[in-house]
C-alpha cells in the first residue's frame, strides 16, 4: 500500500498545487471488510440529463473543458409521441479486472485497496495506450499536460468521509457510492445489475458500477442519440510510419537470415554484407524514434519498457530495441570480418526477437475495445507488410549485379506480396457480408461506413498501388534480371519499392482512421481522445 500511499499524496499535492475545489458533504457508508471495495451506483430513472455531474468533476478536479472524466451519454427509443429518452452518467467504473492497469505499459495504474483505479500522473508518459484498451473509453488524454488523466472517485475525499463532486452535484440524486463485494458481484449481480444499453460486455474488465434502468419498453430499438455523427478516428501518423517500418526492417533481415544460410549449406549464392545490414537497420533506426513522437512526453519514452509482465507495448519496446541493437552489432561484426558462421550465430537471437517484436507489436492492436482491430488479420497484416524488407534487398542485389540473387527473392517477395491482397479481399467480404446480428455490428458497420464512404478513395488506391508495385513491377523485374539486365532490374525494384511502402502507409493509415470503438452511447462530448 506504500506506493499508493505515495501517488495519493502526489495527487494532494498536486490539488493543492492546482487549486482543485473540496467539499464537505458527509458520506455514510459501511466501512470496507475483506473482498469490499467502493463502486457507482446510478439511477437511470433519476436522471434528467443536466450534465450538472460533467461540470462539477471538471470544476474539481481543474480540468478543461476538453477532459471529461464523467460523461453523459444519450439514447432514445420509440417513435413520437411514444418516446423514451435515456440518459447514461458514466465516469470510471473502477472495474475489478481492468484493461487500463493490464495494458499501461509504465505501471502508472494502481488498484487500490478500496478497489479504486488510481492513475499515476507522475509516472505517465502519454501514450495513450490506455485510451485505446478501455471499452468505456474512460481514459482522457490532458494534452496540456502530455498524459492521461481519469476518475479516482475523489478519493481524497472517501479517505475524508465526505462524497465525490460528482454525487454532490446531482440535482436528483442519480449518483451515489456503494460498497460491494466483488466475487458476489461477479458471480451473482455483475450481469443483470452491471448492464445498461449500450454499453461493452462487462467480462471484458468487469465493472463495478451498478445501474437501476427503467423499464424498457419490448421490442423497440434503443438508439444512441449520436448514431447520425460519424468521424475518422486520430490517425496517429507517427505510428503509422513506425509500424510499416520496423516491419520492412525486420522482413529485411529474414531474408538476409535466408541468404546467409543457403550460402552457407552450399547454393551458389552470394553472402550478405555490411551494405545490406546497414540497409536493413536503417527503416528501424528511423522508425523506432519515430514512435516518441505519439507520446504526450516523449522524454519518458525509455520507461515504456517498465510493464513487461503484462503490457504488450513493454514488449514490443524491448523486443524490437533488442532487435535493432543486435543488428547495430552484427554491423559492426561484418566490418571486422569475423567467420560466417559465427555470424549465423549472431542472426539466429535477431531474428527470434524481430520477429516476436513485430508480433507484439500487432498485439497491442488486438484489443476487444476496437473491434476493427481485434482480429487475426492485424497480426498477418502486420507480418505480411515485411515483404518491404525482401523488396529493398532485391534492389540491393540488383544494383550490385546479382541477378540471381534477385530471382531466389522474388518467389517470397511476390508471396507476401500475394498475401497483403488476400487480406484486403477478405477484409471486404467481411464487411460486405456483415450479419445485422453480430454483437458488434454497430461498431463494424460504421468501420465500413468509413471505409466506403470516407476513404472509398484511398482504399482504391491501396489496392491498385498494391497490385502494380508489390505484384506487378517485381514480375517484370523477374524477367530482366534472368536476362542478365540488373541495371534495368534494379530501376524498376527501385520504383517498386517506393509504390509499394506508399501502398503500405496507406493501408496502415486507414487501419488507424477507421477503427470505431467501444464507448459509452450517445456520447457527444466525448473529452479528448484525439479523435
């Protein structure tokens, strides 16, 4: 408890700094037995819509007016003069098994002993990666600051035996604390009390928050009052650039990997050199510094390693740094001329950890709060675009005169190449073919939406660069290195491998400005998620 202690105190510290406001309305709830901890209550038949809640918790706790820790979602149901109008007050909902802690990748979530999910400010690096594991989009991004900043249910206040500022401001009484125990709630309560309309599956995190609804009228529709708003989500350009990247490095070296070993079992084939190391380095030493860039403080980028034990983010930092350092060496390990075997030796750990870095990399996607992302198709995706790496090898060799050398690349290279449209085929029979009844139909269905009607465009030219600088130029390519042509060959991989990274941006921007999360509904103010 020693270091919640701590990050409490810094939070009191923090308020006294800011001048963040008190109150002093006693609470009077039962003092925490083992296996209790606070939770919301909310009364959705009090509620009036006021956004009094919204104000008082900004008012509290300093924010702007851009960083909303509770919001008030808005749903109807019906037709006039037979309407219904819901509203949904929602801050954190302090859940048992949350995605937030789970994901953070510098350990900045504690779950206290009074089951609040405290977020600490101090250690954050604002990478947002919380934003985007949350199903209730809890987490706000303070861009002042340079961090995320969420709900702790006033808990200096709790500590007080006065009520948070949100409960206070309810004209109606809507809010209140509770005290609840958690395995009687997981088991028997969390899924008929847990539950409103709209709202994510509550085994993703668990929640706490316990809702009283009204009575719903059958077989009418509940439609979140935003459903007619549909923007692109953050396109987060420096990950864009720092996925695709790391990617072509990592695919570069398999196939120097590959080259060395089929030299060294006998083929004629010639052996890497440092040239092709350094080429294959480069994409990464670019793009690795690239991803501090998203960070609201990019200074702290190192502690992004911290969380290894759960935090798929901790393990691509580590993996793909790990990477990127071994081929620093191996470099250095050409210019001193050392045995190809002991270079294979080297090779052997690189690989392995380029490999598992990119597959971390794409986990960090697959998250069942942005349901777009969350499938098998991320991974293969994310490993398919490493046929960039075989492609900028292929010039190499080309430029070099290793015709040859050309051809033993290209069935791989035009294999993934093959593979990335496979993907974008299946990817639009899946929409295409989206059932009505699939659980989360409204967040896909907008992603096609977007995908269609926003960037119909761009995914037209996805698949056309596609198909002309993955597929198309290297087939030709084939023709002139088997004639002996390299310096011909090698004009047209050059031109090759700029369309096709091109191609790769863009399908990797798209994948970012099309996800739709999950969320609370008809949330119009959503507060800043850099949407």
């Amino acid at each position: 408890m020693s270091e919640a202690k701590s990050a409490i105190d810094s939070f009191l510290n923090h308020k006294a700094e800011t001048g963040m406001q008190c109150g002093n309305y006693s609470i009077d709830i039962p003092e925490l037995k083992p296996g209790q901890q606070y939770r919301f209550h909310f009364d959705m038949t009090a509620c009036v819509g006021c956004h009094c809640c919204e104000v008082a918790c900004n008012e509290q706790n300093n924010n702007p007016a851009d960083v909303k820790w509770r919001r008030v979602g808005e749903m109807e149901t019906g037709e006039f003069p037979d309407v219904l109008q819901l509203f949904n007050s929602m801050s954190c909902n302090h859940c048992v098994d949350p995605e937030c802690l789970r994901g953070c990748p510098t350990n900045s979530y504690i779950k206290l002993d009074n089951g609040i999910v405290f977020h600490e400010d101090e250690t954050c690096i604002g990478c947002q990666y919380c934003t985007w594991n949350c199903p209730y989009e809890v987490p706000v991004f303070h861009k002042e600051r340079g961090i995320v900043t969420k709900c702790h249910m006033c808990v200096d206040k709790l500590e007080a035996g006065q009520t948070p500022a949100c409960v206070q401001a309810c004209p109606a009484g809507a809010i209140s604390i509770e005290v609840v125990d958690t395995e009687e709630w997981i088991k028997n309560d969390m899924a008929k009390e847990g539950v409103a309309p709209h709202l994510p599956d509550v085994s993703i995190t668990k929640p706490t928050t316990r809702y009283t609804l009204p009575d719903m009228p059958e077989g009418k529709e509940i439609r979140p009052a935003d459903e007619h708003i549909l923007k692109p989500a953050h396109s987060e350009l420096p990950l864009v650039f720092m996925t695709v990247l790391t990617q072509m490095s990592v695919g570069g070296f398999v196939a120097l990997f590959l080259g060395e070993l089929l030299h060294l079992f006998g083929l004629d084939l010639p052996a890497p050199n440092i040239w092709m190391v350094i080429a294959v380095l480069l994409p990464a030493a670019i793009g690795l510094p690239l991803s501090a860039l998203h960070l609201g403080r990019p200074g702290l980028a190192i502690t992004a390693m911290k969380n290894l034990k759960t935090s798929w983010l901790s393990r691509e930092a580590v993996a793909l740094g790990a990477y990127a350092g071994g081929v620093t060496v191996l470099a250095g390990l050409y210019a001193l001329g050392v045995s190809e075997w002991l270079k294979l030796l080297v090779e052997v750990p690189i690989v392995a950890l380029g490999v598992y870095g990119i597959y971390a990399q794409s986990m960090i996607y697959r998250i069942k709060a942005r349901p777009a992302w969350d499938r098998k198709s991320t991974t293969l995706r994310f490993f398919g675009s490493g046929y960039l790496g075989f492609l900028l090898v292929a010039v190499i060799l080309a430029m070099t005169g290793e015709a040859r050398s050309v051809l033993a690349l290209m069935a791989p290279m035009l294999m993934f190449g093959l593979y990335q449209m496979h993907l974008i085929y299946e990817e639009t029979v899946f929409y295409k073919y989206l059932d009505k009844e699939h659980p989360l139909y409204y967040q896909l269905s907008r992603t096609k939406r977007l995908l269609e009607e926003y960037f119909g465009h761009l995914k037209k030219a996805r698949l056309m660069s596609l198909a002309l600088f993955a597929i198309g130029l290297p087939m030709v390519s084939i023709v002139f290195a088997a004639a002996n042509m390299g310096g011909v060959a090698a004009f047209i991989l050059i031109l090759a491998l700029i369309g096709a990274m091109a191609s790769e941006l863009i399908g990797r921007y798209l994948f970012y400005v099309t996800v739709v999360p999950l969320g609370l509904a008809g949330n119009f103010f959503a507060g800043s998620q850099r949407g």
